[in-house]
C-alpha cells in the first residue's frame, strides 16, 4: 500500500514537473539507460526531510518511487517490483525487475544508514543470488544516501566471471559515504 502510494504520487509528481524525458536516455544500451536513470535520482527526487541518521522514506516507498520514475522514462520499460523468483523450495524477491523489449534486470536497492563498503558486500551477494535464481546476466546495486545528505554518486561496474555464463553488476553508491 505504501508502495503504491507512493508510486501514484511519484509519476503525477514526474508529469507535472518534466525532470525527465525520454529523450534523455533514447539512445543508451539498456543497463547504462537504467544506470544513468539511477544516478540522477537523489537530486531530482529525495525531497523529505529528516534527520541525517534516519533514512527519509520506507524501503516500500522509495521501491515505489523509483518505480515510477524509471517507468516515467520510457513507454516500453516495464517496472516490477518485490519481483518474486522461485528456486527449488524456496521463494526470494527481488527490489525490482525492469524489462524492456528482450533485455531485464534486477535492481536491488539499499539505503546507506552504515558502512557503503559493507553495503556493497552484502547487497552484491544477495543481487547475485536472484540474478543466478532468475537467470539474468545484469543487475544494479542502488545505494542511496541516508538522510537530506546529497553527494556524488559513484558508479562501479562489477564482472563475476562464471564456467557458463558471465554475470554483469552495476554498483551506484554514494561517494561520500563509502570509507
């Protein structure tokens, strides 16, 4: 419900506005189009204000709204959120599955409330573990800054090489935070 709240909200917001268009990120492979969406993200939408160690909205909320701003990008993307991956027994979800035409990938989405390096660490893993369940090649790590702290967000692009199949992990994350 929250989720969905704040996802309605998010792409009346993203109308109205016109912070992005689709010209912006037209002729970009997918992941980087995804990518570039991403990097812009905490300037042009994390308005609530709250103290520095309190991260500003829900994990549910910030889903939605990433959801409706990626969404909000292009007319073929097609947003999926707790994206659910049966494996064997057991059931994992993902953030976000985003599709457009024949490519998809996973975006896991974390908030820096400690350590970005540890972050990474564990955020990298549990990506790798639904992008493997799921069959994908490509996924993003999205850490956002905690807090009404803005800085730069540094992107890294990971390749975990595989006897079968290569995987490819775009990691976003806040510059000033990663010590």
């Amino acid at each position: 419900m929250i989720e969905r709240k704040a996802y309605n909200q998010e792409k009346i917001r993203l109308s109205e506005s016109g912070i992005i268009t689709q010209k912006q990120v037209r002729y970009k492979t997918f992941i980087e189009q995804i990518s570039s969406l991403l990097i812009d993200f905490p300037n042009n939408n994390l308005t609530k204000t709250v103290s520095d160690s309190t991260p500003q909205y829900f994990h549910n909320e910030m889903i939605g709204m990433l959801a409706a701003y990626i969404d909000s990008s292009d007319t073929e993307i097609e947003v999926i959120t707790e994206y659910s991956i049966t494996t064997g027994k057991r059931k994992l979800y993902a953030d976000m599955l985003v599709r457009k035409g024949e490519s998809s990938l996973l975006i896991e989405i974390k908030v820096a409330t400690r350590n970005v390096a540890d972050l990474l660490s564990v955020g990298q893993n549990q990506l790798l573990l639904h992008m493997d369940a799921a069959d994908l090649k490509d996924g993003i790590l999205f850490i956002l800054p905690k807090g009404s702290d803005f800085t730069k967000m540094v992107t890294r692009k990971v390749e975990i090489k595989r006897t079968d199949e290569n995987k490819q992990i775009v990691e976003i994350f806040p510059e000033r935070f990663f010590t």
